[in-house]
C-alpha cells in the first residue's frame, strides 16, 4: 500500500520541488490533478505530502503566535522541535490513515463500484493543501482553507471513485468534519466569526478534569485543544 511508483505525471515529482508543483496543481487545477496525479497503490507521495502540510500548518502557527508554543522543561524552541517531531512522525500518518479507513467504511456502504484504499489516501491528504497557508491566527483565513479543502476533498472522492459529486459529498462529510472541521479549526473558526458554540466550552476546566495538555492540530476561538494529559506547564488555550 505504501509503494513508491515511479510515474511522476501529475505533480507527482519527488523532493522540495515535486511537492510544492503537486501543492500549486491541487490548488489551481483541482480535477485535473484528481485525474491524473492518484496512481493505485502510490501512497508515500501523498503521506509526505499530507505531513508537509500539517508541518507548514503548524510552523505558521508558532511563528506567528509564540504564545501557541508549549514549554516543556522551560525550553519553548527544543518544545516546539518535539511537537512538530511528534506529529510529523504519528500525528499526521496516523490521521491520514484513519480518515481513509472511516472513508473506505462509508465508500464501501454507499458506491459498490469504487477505486482502491490507497486512492482514498491519497485524496484524503492532497485535499488538505490549503491548509499549509491556515496556521496564522485568522479566522477567516482558517475558515477558507477548511471550506476549500472541503471541496478539493469531495471534488477528489467524485473523480476518483467515479461518483457524483452528491453523492461524494454525503460519504465525505463525516471525514470531511473530522480534518477541516476539527483537526484544521474549520468548525471553531465559525464559532469565533459568529459568537456561537458548536462543540462545546472553551474553558478547559469546563470541558473536563484534564488541566495540562498538549494540542497538536485544531483550533478554538483562534485556539482549540486536541488534547493529551501532561504534567508540563503549557499555554491556558492550545497551540491556536
């Protein structure tokens, strides 16, 4: 499943550069990347590519907002270095991987006719490249890469599983949700531009007894936390 082909048509060239020509193509000619740069079975491009992303999500967002960075130890820059380690390393693969197995679930309930897992992959981590740009503190730009990623997702479903794109729409909504509206602040982007409260308090302590936490991906009021317990002193909000 996590085989390298070598057919680099489509934006799928390897290195720096490959990457950022496959991030332009998604971004700029959706439906023909879709078409022509998922190849069965060619998973690692686009894990890299879905790591890079949450890479350049997360760097964006300490830059711009030193207070996001956790202090492990009193040591802000090698905790910072931890955290994109971590997510780099098991956050991102792992997410990206239950997406498409969620995905897979839902193809498999709704369209008999279908292409393989490793297409859904690939779809599930190209999808999220306006994402790369959503780190910064902005709402409304935060809420614009998740509504875009949104379409690029059920765009790639349409295209590649060879549905409609209604129908695509209904078995991507559930992941769809859990990346741009969750993992990406999609859904807590709304909550800071309307004032209303979709998925509960801000308030850590109002949200449970877990008062230490370090969030990896999401965002709340410009700030959410997907937290882990830790004894560590970190940032009252989360990492946005």
């Amino acid at each position: 499943m996590t085989q390298w082909v070598e057919s680099v048509e489509g934006g799928r060239e390897r290195g720096v550069g490959g990457l950022v020509r496959a991030w332009v193509a998604v971004l700029t000619r959706p439906r023909a990347f879709f078409e022509r740069g998922i190849a069965p079975g060619d998973q690692a491009p686009g894990l890299v590519f879905a790591v890079a992303v949450a890479l350049c999500h997360l760097a964006g967002r300490f830059a711009l907002d030193p207070s996001a960075v956790p202090t492990i130890g009193g040591r802000p820059l090698a905790s910072a270095a931890f955290v994109l380690l971590v997510v780099a390393l098991v956050v991102a693969p792992l997410a990206l991987h239950l997406t498409a197995a969620v995905q897979t679930v839902l193809l498999a309930a709704f369209v008999p006719e279908r292409a393989g897992i490793s297409q859904t992959v690939q779809v599930a981590a190209y999808a999220t490249a306006p994402c790369a740009l959503s780190g910064a503190p902005v709402p409304a730009l935060r809420l614009l890469a998740a509504g875009y990623g949104v379409l690029l997702f059920v765009l790639g479903l349409s295209v590649v599983h060879d549905v409609s794109l209604a129908r695509a729409a209904l078995v991507g909504a559930l992941p769809a949700l859990f990346v741009f509206g969750l993992a990406y602040g999609g859904v807590t982007a709304v909550e800071t531009l309307t004032g209303l409260d979709l998925v509960g308090p801000a308030d850590p302590e109002a949200a449970g007894p877990l008062t230490g936490s370090v969030a990896l991906v999401g965002s709340r009021g410009g700030r959410t936390e997907r937290s882990i317990p830790t004894t560590v002193s970190t940032p009252t909000d989360s990492f946005e």
